[in-house]
C-alpha cells in the first residue's frame, strides 16, 4: 500500500501523548501525598490504579481491535484518557484521583495494543524497524518534558503573573494543589487526540498471524509453557522495577534530603526518563556487537550498583545517581520481549498480549514498596527493587532463544 507519512507523524504524537500522561506520576506523588495527607502506603494505591489497567485492558484491547478496527480503538481511547483528566482536573480528591488514574491507564492500555500494527503499515514492513526506534524517542522525550511542564506549571500558577493562559489556570486551579494544572492539559491534549482521530482516514490493517490474538485454546497452550510464565514475569519484574524507582525517587529525595519536588525532584525525573532514552540507542548500538543476554546482564548489575549509590549516599550522589539507574534500565523492555518472543515458536500475538499484561508489574511493586515504607520506611522499601533487579539479572542465564542477535565483528562490519 501507499506510504502515508502524515499518519506515521501521527503515530509518533500518539507515542508521545502516551509517555506524556503515563510518566507524570512519580515527580508529582510528593505533592499528591501533601495535598491530600496521604500516608505513603495509601499513596502506592496510585500507581496501582494506573499501570493495573494493563493488566485489565491488554489483551481485551487486542480481541476489540481484531473487531472494532484501530480508528475505533483509538477514538475512545482518548475518549476515556480525557474523562479520567477531566474528572480529576474538576474534582480533584483522593478518591476521584485513583478513579481518574484507572481511566487514563485504560485509555493508555488501549493505545499500546493498536499503534505497533498501525505504525508497520502506514510506515511499511521495510522502515518497521527504524520507525520503530524513532516512536521510543519520541515516547522518551515527552518523558523528559513532562516533569519540566510539571515544574514549570508550579512555579508559575497562582504566582501573580497575568498572561492570559495562567489567568485562565488561575481561575480553575486550586490555590494549594498547584499540580492539577497538569490535568487541565491532559484534558486539553486528550480532546484534541479525539478530533484528530475523528477526522483522519486510517488504513485497513492486516494483522499478520504473530499479530493476531489468539483463542482459549491457545491461551492454554501457551500458559502451559514454562517459558511463556518465566518472561512474562520478566516482564511484570522490569515494570515494576522502573515505576518502583520512578514513584518513589522523587519523593525518597524529598524525605531524606529535602529536595523540592517541584524544582529539583522534578529535573531529576526528567534526566531520568532522558538517559533512559539516550540508554534505548547505546543499548541499539551494543546489540550488534554483544549477545543481548550480555547486555542485559550488564545492565542490569549498573542498575544495582546506581540505586544502591542513590539509597545510602549524599544528596549530591542521589541527585546524580538515581537519574543514571534509568540509564541502566534502558535495555531491559526491549531485550526481555525479544528473547521471550524468540524463544516460542508460534503464537506471538497472543504471547505479546500475555507479556503486555505483565505491565501490572507497575502496579504492584511501587504498591509494596509504599505498603512496606509504612513500617521500615522508604529507603529500606526501595530495596524491593533489588528483588526484581535480581530477576531480571537471571533471565541472562536461563534465556535460551531458538534465534540469538545478530553481531558483528568490528566497527566497519556496521557498514557492510
């Protein structure tokens, strides 16, 4: 079919959206659990209600593809993304919060399952790869911009400026939570998704057979395989691990060291999420000449090594140290779904449905990690990301791929 560039630039938004309201959450828990006097146990319920949509929405998201086609997909996927910000925007409480967060992951959920598919036929089979690669940088840089947005929006509502747009924010926003000016914009950029969606012409999408979501039967089968359990746990443990560090960072710097979350706390997750972008293309680069095993072995023990640094050094090593984690974990999505797609056979739509689910991880760690900051505190809490950090190092040893990653020799091979 005819290449439509205008709907690959499209895809790209829609990975930047994605990132931009999924990654927002970690820098603003400081200000979510003041605002509304949370205890740091209750406030692990707010990643939960977010990332536990992905285990709710994945694989139902693929079955109302298959059915409803992408355009549909994706039109109430920001539908349901701007309920959830504009109900929170409006009444903004604990309860409404976890409500609106578990709308916005559904929305988010949904998403996931439709643009790959999409992108490798509006873009071709033959630029899948590199189109691919370019949506992750998008997806990371809305990552890097959205704490700046955060930090911004702070400092500048209710501050007695008197442009038009702070007026406006001004009269909506509540005086002392500052912060849900970031809900008016999701909202905003929401809305605005929907009537793009609504007015563009998507291409009929052929799901090739490792695409397709299979039936109960098949379900079964690959649930039965060892394997299939092992990755999907991979999976659930990296999640987990970057939204256990991402929760949490800024306010573990907060508790221990004072650090602003609203300034200081902030830029640190913004570095986070960029060296876990300019991570993705090292880590591009080090797969051609390294076992992707290696790699992630690699990375993960720099992982280790960076949160321990971040947990018991000064506040200046924190500050350093707990942006650097996000570089190691940069290789760890993209490795653990390649061997866990290259070590089953068939089936692979299906599969990447079961692994999708996995996303859950990033309910449930940052869940134990706050429950269990109630009675040891937060920097001991955070030492659960060891757990799934150790996981993550076995799978380099037990991975057994029926097809390993191609390597070259030397530096010039690249260009053979």
């Amino acid at each position: 079919m005819k290449r439509n560039s205008l709907l690959v630039f499209l895809i790209f938004i829609i990975f930047f959206v994605i990132s931009f309201l999924s990654n927002i959450l970690g820098p603003i828990i400081p200000d979510i659990v003041d605002s509304f006097d949370l205890s740091i146990g209750l406030a692990g319920f707010l990643p939960f209600a977010f990332f536990v949509s992905y285990g709710v929405m994945s694989i139902p998201s693929g079955i109302m593809t298959e059915k409803y086609r992408e355009k549909k997909v994706l039109f109430w996927a920001f539908v349901i993304a701007f309920a959830g910000a504009l109900l929170f925007a409006l009444v903004p409480s604990f309860p409404i919060a976890l409500t609106s967060l578990f709308l916005i992951g559904i929305g988010m959920a949904m998403l996931q399952v439709v643009i790959n598919p999409l992108l490798r036929v509006a873009g071709g089979e033959e630029n899948f790869a590199f189109n691919s690669v370019l949506a992750q940088l998008f997806f990371g840089g809305a990552s890097f911009l959205s704490p700046l947005l955060y930090s911004y929006l702070v400092r500048n509502v209710h501050s007695g400026e008197s442009s038009p747009i702070m007026s406006l924010f001004n009269s909506v926003v509540p005086a002392e939570m500052k912060w849900v000016s970031l809900y008016w914009v999701f909202a905003l950029i929401a809305l605005l998704m929907v009537l793009v969606i609504a007015v563009v012409r998507f291409p009929a999408v052929e799901l090739r057979d490792d695409e397709r979501m299979g039936t109960g039967e098949t379900f079964r089968e690959l649930l039965s395989n060892r394997m299939v359990l092992l990755f999907f746990l991979g999976i659930f443990s990296y999640v987990g691990t970057e939204q256990g560090i991402a929760n949490w960072a800024s306010k573990f710097l907060q508790t221990y060291h004072e650090v602003d979350p609203a300034t200081t706390g902030a830029s640190v997750m913004s570095y986070f999420w960029g060296l876990l972008t300019i991570g993705c293309v090292l880590g591009l680069v080090l797969l051609k000449f390294f076992d992707s095993r290696r790699v992630l072995m690699a990375f993960t023990v720099g992982a280790v090594v960076a949160l321990l640094v971040a947990l018991f050094g000064s506040r200046e090593t924190a500050i350093f140290a707990f942006p650097i984690t996000g570089f190691f974990a940069s290789v760890m999505w993209s490795i653990i779904v390649s061997l866990a797609l290259n070590s089953v056979p068939n089936h692979h739509g299906t599969f990447s449905g079961i692994l999708c689910s996995g996303i859950a991880g990033g309910a449930v760690v940052p869940l134990i990690i706050g429950g269990l900051g109630e009675v040891v505190g937060l920097r001991m809490a955070m030492l659960f990301n060891l757990f799934t950090l150790g996981y993550i190092l076995s799978i380099g040893f037990w991975a057994k791929p029926l097809i390993n990653n191609a390597t070259v020799r030397s530096f010039k091979d690249l260009f053979k």
